[in-house]
C-alpha cells in the first residue's frame, strides 16, 4: 500500500540531501545532517543533531529513527531512544539523537548520512479493562527467567 508523506525542506538547508533510499529493497531511508559547521562527538558524549526537514504523515503511520549499523559497527556511533519515534502529528524539525559509544571522537559534517528512517503502521489499539488476565506457560517471567 501506498503512503504519501509530505517533506518540508527548512530554510537554509536547500543544499542538505533529503532522505533517501540506498537501495531498492532498503527498508530505511538514510537521513543527512544539517550541521551548519563540522560537530565533534567526544566518547561518550550524545547530541542532538538537525537534518533540516519536516514531515507530515497520515495518522496510520509512524516514522522510526534508526541507527545505521555502518557507524555503529566501525565507530561506536548510535541513537539513544532507539528507535526514535515521530508521531504522526508532529511538524518539527526531524533531529537524531546520537551517542559515541566508541573510543575515539567522531566528527559529524554536513550531509553525512547519520542514521535511517523506517515507517511503520500503526495499529488501532482499544483497551479493556478486565479484573484478571488469562493463564500462560510463561505467565509473569521476564527479565532473564528462561536464562542465559
């Protein structure tokens, strides 16, 4: 099914690549930053970096800000609050919060792509409030309870 997302390049960025697939079959579209000058990310250090758009998506969608496993893998370089959501009604600039889990400083200069965007439907949740759940095998283990 198709989804019509509208784009809105913010003022100043008209030299920022918009996202963008790197494949056909990519499910993510990488996104670019909107740094005005060259950011430094120390170890262990985590900022907020623009891509210099906005988004308008239909209510059943929600866009999903994802870590790109490149940078992940040969710079320690991810997103907190992963996967980052953006609701359907929100209108302002897309920012990624990224993370140096890695040794070294990593610079981050205009239109490096950062990190990648997925979109998800969103299913249409009611609920209903009963007095008890119905039994599982599982039932309330979690966090470990089936071990290593």
């Amino acid at each position: 099914m198709l989804h019509h997302v509208q784009i809105n390049r913010l003022s100043g960025n008209e030299d920022v690549l918009l996202p963008v697939k790197m494949s056909e079959l990519a499910s993510g579209f990488d996104l670019h930053a909107a740094v005005a000058e060259p950011v430094v990310l120390m170890p262990g250090e985590r900022k907020l970096i623009p891509t210099g758009f906005a988004i308008a998506m239909p209510g059943e969608l929600e866009a999903q800000i994802r870590p790109r496993s490149g940078l992940a893998f040969k710079h320690g370089i991810t997103c907190l609050n992963t996967p980052g959501t953006i609701d359907a009604d929100y209108r302002g600039e897309v920012k990624v919060l990224l993370i140096n889990l890695g040794q070294e400083p990593f610079t981050i200069v205009r239109n490096e792509r950062i990190a990648q965007m997925v979109f998800q439907t969103v299913p249409v949740v009611e609920f209903e409030e009963v007095d008890e759940l119905s039994d599982t095998v599982r039932g309330s283990g979690g966090f470990g309870h089936t071990g290593k």
